[in-house]
C-alpha cells in the first residue's frame, strides 16, 4: 500500500553537515557511513512475512540491531524507550509461548504497549472479512503481528492493512525463530559464513525458513526428513537459487548421519506439529532413527552445537544432547527476544545501532 511505501522511504533520509576542523570531518564521515548503511537497509513500514522478502544485507542489519539492543540493554542496563506511544497488535489464532511472551515483552521494553488477540477475541475471517479486519487493526495499532494457520491470511492482511504485518507463525514459514537461531549461532561461532547447518527431523515451517535464511547468508544447509516429509518444492527451489547467488548450498537427504556430517550446528524440532495431533502414532513410526543422541553428533564437527525451538519431546533429542554444553536452547529461547524486538523496532522506525557490527 502507498502509506507503506511512503514510511519505509521517509526512514531512508540522511542529513549531510559540513564541519570545519579535520576531527569533525572524520567524525561526521563515520557517522555518515554508518548511518547509510542503516539508511540502505531500512525497514520502515515494511511486512515481515518471509526472509525471502528481504535481502542478506537487510537480514544482517536485523541482527545487527538485535546485538545492539541486546548489548545495550541487557548488559549495559541502558533504559531505551524509542516505542513509547506505539502500540501493537497480536493475533494469536495458535497458543504460544516464546513467540507471545518475547513478543509482548519486546514491546514493553521498548516503550510500545501490546494488546493480544486469540480467535475469540477477534473476528478474523469470521464474522469479519480479513479485508475490513486489516482496514480496522490499521488505524488501532502501529503494527500486527499474527500467528496463523494459514499463510494466505498473512498475505491478505499484508495486502489491506497500511500497517506493518509480521508473521508470528504460519503453516509455512516461521521467520521470527530463524532470526534468534541465526543469531544464536552467530554469537557461538563469531560469524555465519560458510558454516554447516544441519537440520534432522520434519520438513516443516521451521526448516523452510531456515533453509531461506542460510542460503541467503552464505551458509550450508544440509537437511534429512523421511520419505514422504520433505519441505515443500517450492521452498527448495528458492533456497537453492539463494545459495547460488550468496555461495552457500542446500542438501537434501532422509540419512541423518549424512545430513549431520562435519556440520558446526544440528537443529530439530517437533515431529508433531499443531494440527498434526491426529497423525502422531503415523508420524513416530516414521521418524525413527532421526532422534539428535550423542551417537548421532560424533561425526558433526569438533565444535558442534544444538539448537532446539521448543517445546521439545524425548523422542527427537534424549537429554545427553539436550542438557548438554553444547546445547543452546536456552540462550536461544532468550534471543526470541531481541530479534522479534529487533523486527518491531525497524519495521516502525529508523535505529541506528551504536555498537560494532558483528561480523556475519
């Protein structure tokens, strides 16, 4: 929509100033370059559906905010308010814990206040076309987010509000997750860049979007699903074009042991997804032999790590892996918060990070 477009460009503006003395010329020169760079990437009034949506570099400035707040406000006690006056909200079709408390706790930090939204509170797609919801939510809330079975809802959303929408989960994409797991890993390893990801488990939400969000960064994905549980073909087709353009790759087979070999992080998640219940007994039989065990990870790299989005189940990861040091689902749980804060911050106003760019 036009007011989309009108936000997004009104955040790209950078003032130039002329300084006489040659310290104020290098000053004002570093902050011109960091501020264009915060200028490119900016994300104002912009939907945050799908990172195929977006570019590496806009991605990497993402995290980079994400760093910064955390940085900052986490460990150097500063108070930020940027939001306050903004308001948010939170439709919640599926329950939720990370994606609900992070996301209503980002924006209480941030200054903003958050109102949530289950499916009887609101009339989406009800009693209420989404059309007409996204044209009433427009003018109550700064931004949306939602969290729905369904990824065309999104999109009509998107299409009819003049307000940021931001998936908190679909059918087919969770791209809130993979921003706190990117992260994650970043802060493990010092950068994101060739590293291996290995993914063992479903061809679900959680592996299409991580599968965009490697690939768009120069990462290698190497991902085992069962016959018959593979991600779908259009994500695999998307994320094999990215790996072509950032030299990262995607490899698809149904042998853990081949997915996790040499790779720095192995990921999984629920067998069983919401909606999926009726399918369970089908499902474990079908998985068998993909639970993460110290067995499996001998042959990953040296420096292995595990990452889990919870909530987890015995059967995909025994507590030797789960409860291990090399387990870091705890500290990404926490990350949920700083990026979905990060995304909420960006998408309704231009923030300049002021510590050092990570390197990615």
């Amino acid at each position: 929509p036009y007011n989309k477009m009108l936000r997004r460009f009104a955040g790209d503006l950078v003032a130039l100033r002329c300084n006489s003395c040659l310290c104020g010329v290098l000053s004002s020169r570093r902050q011109l370059h960091a501020r264009a760079q915060s200028a490119a990437a900016s994300l104002v009034g912009r939907d945050f559906l799908c990172l195929k949506d977006f570019t590496a570099d806009e991605l990497k400035h993402l995290l980079w905010v994400s760093c910064d707040l955390k940085t900052r406000i986490r460990d150097k006690g500063e108070i930020l308010r940027p939001l306050e006056g903004k308001t948010l909200g939170m439709i919640f079709e599926k329950r939720s814990t990370r994606t609900r408390v992070s996301t209503e706790m980002a924006m209480a930090i941030l200054g903003g206040h958050a109102a949530f939204l289950t499916r009887d509170d609101i009339h989406l797609g009800t009693n209420e076309s989404l059309k007409d919801t996204a044209n009433v939510l427009s003018r109550l809330v700064d931004v949306l987010v939602a969290r729905v079975y369904r990824h065309s809802d999104l999109d009509e959303l998107a299409l009819h509000s003049s307000i940021p929408i931001i998936n908190g989960l679909s059918e087919v994409y969770h791209p809130l997750q993979i921003l706190a797991d990117l992260q994650t890993i970043q802060e493990r390893f010092g950068q994101l860049r060739d590293l291996t990801v290995s993914w063992v488990g479903d061809g679900n939400n959680v592996l299409h979007s991580l599968m965009i969000g490697c690939t768009k960064l120069g990462m290698h994905m190497r991902a085992a699903t069962p016959k018959g549980y593979e991600p779908i073909p259009k994500v695999i087709e998307k994320a094999k074009a990215f790996g072509k353009e950032s030299g990262g790759s995607l490899y698809l087979t149904d042998d853990p042991r081949d997915a996790v070999c040499g790779a720095q992080c192995i990921v999984t998640d629920t067998w069983i997804s919401m909606g999926q219940e009726e399918e369970s007994k089908q499902r474990i039989k079908a998985f068998e032999g993909y639970q993460v065990t110290p067995q499996l990870c001998e042959i990953a790299s040296r420096d292995w790590c595990f990452l889990h989005c919870l909530p987890r189940h015995q059967e995909e990861v025994n507590d030797e892996v789960f409860y291990s040091d090399r387990s870091l689902v705890f500290p990404e749980a926490e990350n949920r918060k700083w990026t979905v804060m990060a995304v909420l911050l960006s998408l309704i106003k231009e923030h300049l990070p002021v510590t050092t760019r990570p390197t990615f």
